[in-house]
C-alpha cells in the first residue's frame, strides 16, 4: 500500500514569529515617529500661539503710544488745552500715564474723523458719514484754534450726513471742515488667569474689559524721560510729570521667550 | 512538490530599507519646520531690534549714544544666540544692523534669515 505524500505549503512557527517581530518592530518605530510627529506639531502650535500673542501685545501698545494725545488738527501743549465740562478729560499730563500696578492708560482721539459738513450749532453738529457716532458717545470737536469735548445724545444717520444732538452746548462755533471725533480712553493693563500667567486686558472708556491676548508670563514698561544730558528708561513710580514721557520702552516676556519694542509718542 | 510563491527575505530588507529611508525623510521634514521656526524668530526678534534702536537714535537724535548702544548690544547678547549689533555711516544717515549666530560676519549687506543670519536698515535723523 503505498503511502501519498503531501508537501506542506503553509508558514513555519519560525515565519510567523519572525514576521510578528519585525512587524512589532514597524509598529513601534511608526508609533515612535507619530509621537514625535504629535510633539512637535504642538511646539510648532504653541510657538505660533505665542508669536501670535505677543504681536498682539506689542501691536495694541504700539499703536496706541504713537497716538497718545493726538487730537486731530490742534497740536496737544502746554499752551492748548482742551475745553470739558465732563468727567473726563484729554492734557498734555494725561495722554499717557502707567502706574505702578503696571497699567497704561492712553487718550487720543479716535481715526478716522468726521467733519462738520454745515455751521455748528451750540448744542446739535451736523458731520459726514466717515465714522459712525452713537448716543452717549464722548465726542472731541476741535479746530485747530480749539478743542471740546462733548457727549451725544442722540444720533440720526443719514445717508451722507448725521445729525447729532448733544447734550451739553458746546462753547464754541465751528465751521467745516472741524472735526469730530470719539475720544479713546483705554486702559491697558494684565490679569492674573492661572498661576504666573496673566491676560493681557484693555479697559475701555466705559470700563468694557476686553481681553487681547492670553499666556502672557510679564509686561514691564519703561518711560523715556529726558535728563541733563540724555533720555533716561524709567519705571512709572520715578515719573514725576507725564508729559515729559517721549517713549515707552516695552519689555514683554512669554514663557522663556522675550520680545522688545521702543515706540515714541506722537510717531504715528 | 510545490514552489512556495511568499516574499524572500532578502525582498523584505529592501523593503524595510526604503521605508526606513522614507520615515527618517519624514523626521527630516519636522527637524526642518523647527530650524525654519526658529530663523523666523531670530529674523523677527533682530527686526525688533533694528527698530528699538531707530526709535532711540530718532529720539536721542544720536546725541549720548554710548551708553544706549552698550544696552543695545547686552539686549541683543540675551536675545540671540551670539547676537550683535553695529551701526554705521555718519550724521544724518545711518544703517543699523543686527547679526547672529557663529558666523563672524562684519558688514550685512542684504537681509539674511537663517541659523546664522543679519538684518539691517537704514534710517536719517531728521
């Protein structure tokens, strides 16, 4: 009887144990790579988070320190003064000021303007369309003989002019083109939010806090005031007189990383 | 008796090795976006800088500058790897640069983004 012989056709225990190795062996090295790959995917995102952030800081505090006391048509002085008869006020000693907490607080008028297109009554203006005016807006009217600030009261748009009635009269008549404008009061200043890590928060005319950018570890801010013989970086405490401050030396720290800007007053 | 028709070993090294070579492009992919990162920050951080350095030169109107300049330069120690800054020409023109990393470059003639980079710009005090 003869016996049939069958040739074997499937994997050894050696084959499967080999491909099981060096299929470990891929997955690991896979695995490995996409945690890296993850890793680093999220330094790249935190980084740009950062960046991100700091521009933020640096570009807020900018633009508003170049336009700290502009007015429009009159230049701010010792000599102008701008005429109100409400709680607030914009001078040549409070365009900036920063105070030892570390806030900043700025006042300008706010761009564009809009200009008085028919003679000024003393208590309604009428102005082009160029920005949009609300009622209990703090409105700066200036030529560039004077400046006043107003508040509206009622605002009616029309398509090419708005008619604003203010509540209180102004005390001097201005023809076109003076300027309208809403004056800006910001605050700028940080906001503890987890441990060392503060919000870097603006605290608007009507005391709106907004927040402008997180993760912020420190804001230190210096004022260049001129001694005898050179400009001097000082903190706010040693101001003594604010309208002698030319620039803000600012020095913003995120993480480990550090980011500088100098910016002069009135350089807009 | 039957031919066994399954992949060879030496079919799988081959195997193994172009996809070894086409992870380790991968890695090379990520080592790269961070060197580019990072030379975008040293490129932006030494812009700053330059500017830091206009704005009180525009200020000074370059009057007692020496001991701006020394600040400037510890500035720019602490913020770059070996940074160092330089100014030249005379009043009323002036280029401000701001160079780092090893290489010992002494004038920056164009913008140069990298590990070892520069930037300048030019200003007048007016």
């Amino acid at each position: 009887m003869m016996r049939s012989k069958r040739v074997c056709s499937g994997l050894m225990l050696t084959d499967v144990m080999l491909a099981i190795i060096l299929s470990l062996l891929l997955l690991s090295i896979l695995f490995e790579l996409y945690l890296a790959a993850h890793k680093s995917l999220k330094q790249q995102h935190d980084f740009l988070d950062m960046q991100d952030n700091a521009a933020a800081v640096i570009n807020a505090l900018s633009n508003e320190i170049r336009e700290a006391g502009y007015i429009g048509c009159p230049r701010l002085d010792d000599n102008f003064h701008v005429i109100s008869h409400l709680p607030w006020i914009i001078s040549q000693t409070n365009r900036l000021v920063g105070t030892e907490a570390g806030e900043l607080t700025v006042r300008h008028a706010g761009q564009p303007v809009s200009l008085i297109s028919l003679s000024a009554d003393h208590d309604v203006i009428t102005t082009d369309n160029s920005r949009h005016f609300s009622g209990s807006d703090v409105l700066l009217v200036s030529d560039c003989k004077h400046a006043e600030l107003v508040i509206a009261e009622k605002v009616n748009a029309g398509k090419k002019t708005q008619k604003i009635k203010l509540a209180q009269a102004l005390q001097y008549a201005y023809e076109p083109p003076a300027e309208v404008s809403k004056l800006i009061q910001n605050t700028f200043y940080l906001a503890r939010k987890k441990g060392d890590v503060y919000s870097f928060m603006l605290r608007d005319i009507n005391g709106i806090s907004h927040e402008l950018a997180a993760g912020i570890s420190s804001l230190n801010l210096l004022y260049s005031v001129k001694t005898t013989n050179a400009w001097k970086d000082t903190p706010a405490k040693n101001v003594m007189n604010w309208s002698e401050v030319s620039a803000v030396a600012i020095d913003l720290q995120i993480q480990d990383k550090t980011w500088r800007a100098y910016v002069r007053l009135g350089s807009l | 008796m039957k031919t066994q028709s399954g992949i060879s070993l030496f079919e799988f090294m081959i195997c193994l090795l172009l996809m070894s070579a086409s992870l380790l492009g991968i890695d090379m992919l990520h080592v790269t976006s961070v060197q580019a990162a990072r030379a975008t920050l040293y490129f932006n951080t030494a812009m700053q800088q330059t500017d830091v350095m206009i704005n009180r030169m525009l200020l000074s109107r370059c009057e007692n500058m020496t001991d701006i300049f020394n600040q400037w330069n510890d500035e720019n120690k602490a913020l770059l790897p070996r940074g160092r800054g330089a100014i030249a020409g005379t009043y009323p023109d002036y280029i401000v640069s701001v160079f780092w990393g090893g290489e010992k470059v002494v004038e920056c003639t164009l913008n140069h983004p990298g590990a070892n980079g520069c930037v300048r710009q030019h200003v007048r005090i007016i």
